[in-house]
C-alpha cells in the first residue's frame, strides 16, 4: 500500500436501505471468529487499570507502524468494527492494539468512576507508555463513536505537544455535539440505542453504588429512564461535572476541532441515528488545515455496509480508514496538514 492508493467512496448494499439496517447489520452478523489477543494490562496512575488487546505480531516487530483502536459507548475490543479494523491494518503490514475503556473489558475497574466521551488522561497515560516502551515507531490512532470523540479532545487539549510518534488519526461516527446525541438516542426509533446503551450502563452504576456505599443512590440509579437523566444523575456525578449539561458542553469534541495539529480524517453518515445532520461540523473542519471529511450521505452509525448480496458483505470503514492511515505513515517526512 502506498499514498498512492485510491479508495473508492461508499456505495452502500442496495439490500441494506436505511440507517437503521446499516447500524445494526455488523453487530448482529458480522463479528465472526474471536480475535486472536493477547491481552495486556495497564496499571494506570491513580491505582486503575485499563486493558489492551493486541492483534498481530502483539507489538513485537518494533519496525512495523502501529493502530491504536478506541471502542464507542459500552463497547469493548470485541465490538465487531474493532478486529475488523485490525484484521484490515494486519493486511498492510500494521500491528494494532485495541485500548478497553475503564469498565470495559470484561472486568469492573477499582475506581469509582468508569469513562466518558470526554475522559482523556487514560489515552495520554498509555501513549506515553507505548512511546517510551516502543520508541522510533510510527502511530496511528481510530476512534468510533465515543471513542472517536476521546480522540479528538485528545488531539486538541494536546494542540502542537502530540507527540512526534503519532502521524495521524481518523474519528468514525463521532457524536460530535452531546447534547444532540442524548436528545436523539432519547426520541423516536432511536431509542432502541438508548435503551441498550442504558442497561448495561445502569447495571454498572449499580455495582459502583454497592463496592462504594453513600456514592449513587440504587433506586434513583434503577429509576432512571433515559440517557439525559443518566447523564446528569450518574456521568456528571462520578466524573466531576456539575451537571449533564456541563458534561456535554465540556466533553463534546467539536469546540476541539480548531486545536488539532495532526492529519485527521473525520468519517460521519449524514444518517447517522445517534447525531442530527445539522449537528456535523463542517464549517469548523473546512476552517482547519489538518482535518479532512467525508460525511457520506448514507451508512447509518459505524455501519457502512457494502457487497451486492448478504453473503458477500465488506466495510469500507476499515479500508477507508486504513488507506488513509497509510497515506500519512508510508510518505517518508510527511509532517503537513491532511492529504
């Protein structure tokens, strides 16, 4: 692969119509076998863990260029589009490394608190860590949802002091405006999303309630019916906001945008089921340098489904994403704004 390499753009299943079916299609049919991780546990600085699955050599070929993967809400390095997104960079010669949120990887974390779409600290401590440890690689990072709205905060909170090793970054399906996001998840046939975003979400709350006595209350906790209220009683209280209006002002990625100093690719569908369309930023991307978009018209959350019939499905996000990756890492001395 080289920079030379031309991705087509998206050309949606005409058997997969509407946002809802392209969102839902790879977490029902497309995880296939289980990934082949070595799991690795990192001890983080205030006395928590978080956990990274490795795919690949593991990390081993020191003069391979690396994939740093960030999971969206309630996922795990075992959410479909994550060893999807490996197995693609494993093709082009890339190790990759999937990173599990506080909470997320099977095991609850010590601290009272888990993660949020805004909580960067953890993905600076275990960059730092894989520089230092892995010097003289070159590092991509990809985000998905939540995940890829961390990873943009990060890039702006940090504006010119990235460190050197990272090359560039692509943020998939970002919920780039909070607020929005918990609106939508909250109304229509989306809900469905935040319904399940919300159970698993509550049954953790509860666990938190019972390790540490006095921090929620369980029958607020289990009362709770949408995803703004557990915002504002659960994510806002464990995570140092006043409320869940000043957590998604704070959190949200797009005032962030400006700040970036790296080559970044933002991939969003305009049908997106979580985020309104009028909420994508293109005029703060179009004013950056760095960033570039593809806002595709269709491919709903994540899914972006492509193939001319069931059995013979591809995503384009994993070689979009990749290709793009690529076009930065393979070009000796590239160091400007987005190609």
């Amino acid at each position: 692969m080289t920079s030379a390499e031309v991705v087509a753009e998206f050309r949606p299943a005409w058997w997969l119509r509407g946002s809802h079916r392209q969102t839902v299609w790879r977490s029902l049919f497309g995880r296939g076998p289980a990934p082949p991780y070595r799991r690795e546990r990192f001890e983080t600085s205030d006395g928590d863990f978080v956990d990274l699955d490795w795919f690949g050599s593991g990390g081993r070929s020191g003069d391979r260029p690396l994939v740093i993967v960030l999971h969206g809400l309630e996922g795990s390095s075992r959410s479909p589009y994550v060893p999807g997104l490996l197995r693609e960079a494993a093709r082009r010669g890339w190790d990759g490394v999937a990173m599990n949120f506080r909470s997320c990887s099977g095991e609850m974390n010590r601290r009272p608190r888990f993660y949020h779409s805004g909580e960067t600290a953890d993905l600076d401590e275990v960059l730092s860590s894989l520089i230092h440890h892995r010097p003289g690689r070159s590092i991509g990072l990809v985000g998905t949802s939540l995940g890829g709205n961390v990873l943009l905060k990060w890039l702006g909170e940090r504006e010119d002091k990235v460190p050197e090793a990272v090359r560039a970054a692509v943020a998939v399906s970002v919920p780039f405006d909070l607020a929005a996001a918990a609106y939508q998840v909250d109304h229509g046939l989306s809900r469905i999303y935040g319904r399940r975003f919300l159970r698993t979400l509550k049954e953790k709350a509860l666990a938190k309630a019972r390790l540490y006595p006095g921090l929620l209350d369980p029958d607020e906790v289990a009362a709770i019916r949408s995803f703004a209220v557990f915002d504002d009683r659960v994510t806002a209280l464990l995570h140092g906001f006043s409320s869940g209006r000043d957590y998604w002002t704070r959190a949200s990625a797009t005032p962030w945008l400006a700040a970036i100093r790296k080559p970044t690719l933002l991939i969003n569908a305009s049908d997106d089921p979580f985020l309104p369309a009028a909420c994508l930023p293109h005029d703060a991307a179009a004013r950056s340098h760095w960033i570039k978009t593809e806002f595709t018209l269709r491919g709903g959350h994540a899914g972006f489904v492509e193939g001319w019939r069931p059995g013979a499905v591809s995503y384009w996000i994993d070689r979009r994403a990749m290709a793009f990756l690529d076009s930065v890492v393979c070009t000796k001395g590239r160091t400007g704004p987005a190609p």
